[in-house]
C-alpha cells in the first residue's frame, strides 16, 4: 500500500529502492569513517599494546552501531518526509 492507501506505482517503489541503497552506501561509508576515527591512529603511531587493543575494540563496537544509526535515520527521515503532506495545513492532495 502506498502512502496515498492505493498500490504502489513503479516511481515509488523505485524510490524506496533508491533510499534504502543510498541509507546501506552511506552508513557504510559513516561507519568507516567512525572506526577509522577511533582505531586508525593504532596504524599511524606506535602505541603501548594495551592502547591499541582498546581503541581497535571500540572501533569494532562503534562500527555497527554508526551502521545502524545512520540506516535508520535515512530511513526514517524517508519515511517522514513521504507522509507529509504537499502543501501546509493540508491532509489530502485533494482538499
């Protein structure tokens, strides 16, 4: 069912397609720039073993989390900008 209550048409279902590639390209992209943050010095400087156990590892941890976080904003603001309506005050294309 589309956002309307009818099916779907082919734009739409080809621009939830769209959103939902650029939500999977960029929170990958958003979650290695996050681990690169957070675990790359580990590969530029020389750091005590301890250290760079600790900052690979919560590299690891917040590599899924930046994931999720950023698919679910995309989604979300995808979503949310589909329900609202075209002109302000207004319900229904139709009033």
């Amino acid at each position: 069912m589309s956002m309307t209550g009818g099916r779907r048409t082919q734009a739409e279902r080809d621009a939830t397609t769209v959103e939902i590639g650029y939500a999977l390209v960029s929170a990958v992209f958003a979650a290695a720039v996050v681990f690169g943050a957070v675990a790359g010095p580990v590969w530029l400087f020389e750091m005590p073993g301890t250290v760079e156990t600790v900052l690979t590892r919560a590299g690891l941890v917040l590599l899924p989390v930046a994931f999720f976080v950023r698919v679910v904003t995309v989604l979300y603001r995808y979503r949310r900008a589909a329900t609202q309506p075209s002109q302000p005050g207004r319900t229904n294309p139709d009033s």
